[in-house]
C-alpha cells in the first residue's frame, strides 16, 4: 500500500469516527486523536495513561475485556464493543460504540468510538412519544367507556349516525326498545329503520334541517308498530366527517298518561316532576322549569334530578329510599339548585306510582322561601324547641344546626332555672353553677327577661 493510500484510509478513518485511542502493550492510553465535541466530556489530560477498563463502566467492563481480547488474539479483524465512557467519578457517562483493532507489527491496540448521544436522544423521544401514545390512548379508552355507560344511563334513545353513508356508529339499548328491535339490531344499519313510511319521510327532513341549522330539528316520528316518538336531530361535524345526532323519546308514556291530565299537568302552581325510581327525570311542568330557571323541557328529561333538588346526592338518595307505594312522602323539607346558581327552600312531597307497567315517582315541589313563618329564626331569636331545628335539616348546615342546638339548650335551662328560683336571677346562678355577671350576660344573649337588668 503507497503512502497516499495509507494517509487517504487514515482520513476516512478519522473523519468516520468521533475518537481515536491508541492502547499500548499495557493496554493504556498512549494516544488521542478526536476531531469531534467528544472530547469536550472527556478530559484528555485524565485519560493519558488509564488502563482501557478503566475508562468504561463498571457494568461494561466485562464486554470492554471481551472486546480488548479477541483484538489481540486476532489482529487485523476490528471487534465491537458498545459502552459507556467515562472519565471521572463525577461525570456523566458517554454511550458509545468502539471497534477495537490490533496491530500485526506493534502490540498497538486501536480503538475507534463513535459517539451514541445523538441516537440515544432520539430513542429517548421515540420512548416517550410511545408513552404518549399509550397514555392517550388509555384516556381515550377511559373516555369511550364513560361515554357508552352514559349512553346506557339515560332514559331517552340516542343514536350515532354517519351522515355520508347514513349508517348508525352508536346506539344506546333504550333506542333498539323504542324502535321494537332486537338487542344490537342497530349498529351498522343504514338508518331510518323500524319506522313506517311517514316516519322515515318525516325523520330525513329533520336530518335535512339539522344540517342547515346550528340547534336542534324536532318533530314527531311514527314507528312500524304505531307508537308515537318525539325525535331531535343535531348535525355535528369534525373535521371532514359529519356526524347526526338523533334522540328518540316515546309520547305514549309522558305527561299525558301518567295519571295527570295535561292542562292541570302544565298549569299546576307548584312544580311537579316525574322520575324513574333511579331518579332520572322524565317529565317536568311549566312551573318547575321556571322555578329551575330551565329553558326548555328537553334539558332537564334524561338528567338525575340532583342536579337540582337537595345540597348534594345525599338528598334525592334519602328521599328516594323513604319512598313506598303504601307510604308516600310528604313536607320533605330541602333546597333547589336553578340553573343561574341561586337556592331555594322548597318543600318536597312524593308518591310512587304505577303506570302502563313503567315504576314512576311524582314530586311536588312548592318554594318556600318567601313564607313567612313564625318560626323562623332570626339573628336576635333562636329556635325555641329541638324540633324547629330538626325541621331545618336540608336548608341549614349540620355546623350551624349544631351551634344552635347548643344555645337553645343553654337557653331552656336557663329558663328552667329561673322558674324554680320563682326568678331569683342570684339562686339561679348558683343552681347553675354560673356567675351572676355570666348569667346576666346569657340572659342579654338569649334575650330572656328585661335585658335591661343589671347586677347590682
């Protein structure tokens, strides 16, 4: 080989490779050759003259002695070795590949390492894209499992239907009830179907208009067995794909029927509400969605009425468990939440009923929070009796209730104190085991007796 050939593979070689070492027969370090930032992590004063184990970790060295001993064994063939470098205690390690190589006239052993990082990084983000890939797709997994469960918790029909092809992507069970089909018959189907001629016509112009129209088209389908349904479309579109949201709800089991007649249904001053016994509303008046500040009918059917009725779900749950249909509920004292984030107190009675096979509960709702009661407390008057105050529970918080249970007790022995001592305010205090000037003091909190008395 001429000198030129041999300084051209000495240039491909260095401009190949980010770090050169030469190993001498003790296998150190004897040279350093690096064109590359490599040797920016490592030192080459420290590198000078450390054995080639040294300069791996620990967990490497075994496959850096491997390496080192097939060169020497076989010199002229190149052996790869992928570690880690490292130059002191207190650096980072430096992932590289090394392909070492022995001399066949020196005991020289070379060493070139090609530097990892760059291809380390890379995979990290691959690893980390993946894990956001799964995360993603576990919450979206989460979020279809939520989905289909709401979906089977409403008490209306709602189904998914591709606009382009006009096949049904979802569909709740209440959908396949309503439309007298078996259980999964929907999915996949091109929809209308198990509708009779003017349903279907009238059930495509409401997709036409849905289309058009950013609210709701709704109108009145008619099924192949004559029942009556109320249906809403709603066009909704993502990206290139147009999607027909379709709500199906019966009309020969709404107000009509359930043993109200429509007019005293609608035009009831109190607020009446209609629920399966799991509480989801299925009919509401006139005078609960104004009471509720609800617009429209159709926002509140299909919702669990604790989304209005009671502080919390301990509330419609109570009232729900105490209900019999041998004993009905009545002056159920609790509170409404309306839809602008105000309260009212209101009185609840209930009854459950049977209608056309279908278990229903009837609530009738009066807002009382404009009475004026008596026994109402005021900031200068307290409760007189335990029962007043249990008859605020659902209206007041336990804290408070408990806080006035407390001076309505004090108050009554108090009172029962000075009828013994024929109001002898001094005996009194002694019966009690209170100062007189504390006595005097509760007697202007509780305002008993002529609070402008004064020790004398």
């Amino acid at each position: 080989m001429s000198s030129s050939t041999h300084m051209s593979a000495e240039t491909l070689l260095t401009s190949l490779v980010d770090l050169r070492l030469t190993l001498n027969d003790s296998h150190r370090v004897q040279e350093i050759t690096s064109d590359s930032e490599l040797l920016r992590h490592l030192f080459r004063d420290t590198l000078i003259g450390r054995p080639w184990l040294e300069l791996v970790r620990d967990s490497d060295s075994s496959v850096a002695e491997e390496a080192l001993r097939l060169a020497q064994a076989e010199p002229g063939s190149a052996h790869r070795a992928d570690v880690a470098l490292i130059s002191g205690p207190e650096e980072e390690p430096i992932p590289v590949t090394c392909w070492l190589c022995a001399s066949h006239e020196t005991s020289a052993v070379q060493v070139a390492c090609i530097d990892l990082r760059g291809e380390t990084n890379l995979r990290q983000q691959l690893v980390n894209a993946q894990r956001t890939l799964e995360q993603d797709y576990w919450s979206n997994r989460r979020l279809e499992a939520r989905y289909r469960r709401m979906l089977e918790m409403v008490a209306e029909g709602f189904l998914v239907v591709d606009d382009l092809s006009g096949r049904v992507l979802e569909a709740n069970s209440v959908a396949t009830s309503l439309l007298k089909l078996e259980e999964g018959a929907l999915v996949g189907r091109v929809f209308p179907v198990g509708l009779d001629t003017e349903g279907a016509r009238t059930l495509t112009e409401l997709q036409r208009e849905a289309r058009g129209t950013t609210g709701i088209a709704q109108g009145e389908i008619t099924t192949t067995t004559g029942d009556l349904l109320s249906a809403g479309v709603t066009c909704l579109r993502q990206g290139n794909e147009t999607r027909l949201l379709i709500r199906l709800a019966s009309l020969s089991e709404n107000q009509t029927d359930l043993g109200l007649g429509s007019d005293t249904f609608e035009t009831s001053p109190d607020g009446i509400l209609v629920t399966d016994p799991n509480g989801v509303v299925i009919a509401a008046n006139a005078a609960f969605l104004d009471m509720a500040s609800i617009q429209d009918s159709e926002q509140a059917t299909g919702r669990r009425a604790d989304r209005w009725l009671g502080r919390s779900i301990v509330d419609l749950d109570v009232l729900l468990s105490n209900i019999r249909p041998e004993r009905p509920l009545q002056l159920f004292s609790s509170v409404l939440r309306t839809e602008l984030g105000t309260r009212l107190d209101i009185e609840l009675s209930a009854v459950h009923s049977e209608r056309s096979g279908q278990s229903l509960i009837l609530m009738f709702i009066r807002d009382v929070s404009r009475r004026i009661n008596s026994e109402e407390t005021t900031e200068v008057h307290l409760p007189r009796s335990i029962e007043q105050i249990t008859g605020r529970v659902g209206r007041v918080p336990l804290k408070q209730l408990v806080r006035e249970s407390t001076d309505v007790i004090e108050a009554l022995c108090i009172e029962a104190a000075l009828k013994l001592t024929q109001d002898n305010r001094a005996a009194a205090a002694e019966l009690l085991g209170l100062s007189r000037q504390s006595l005097y003091t509760k007697l202007r909190r509780f305002d008993i007796g002529d609070s402008e008395d004064t020790v004398s």
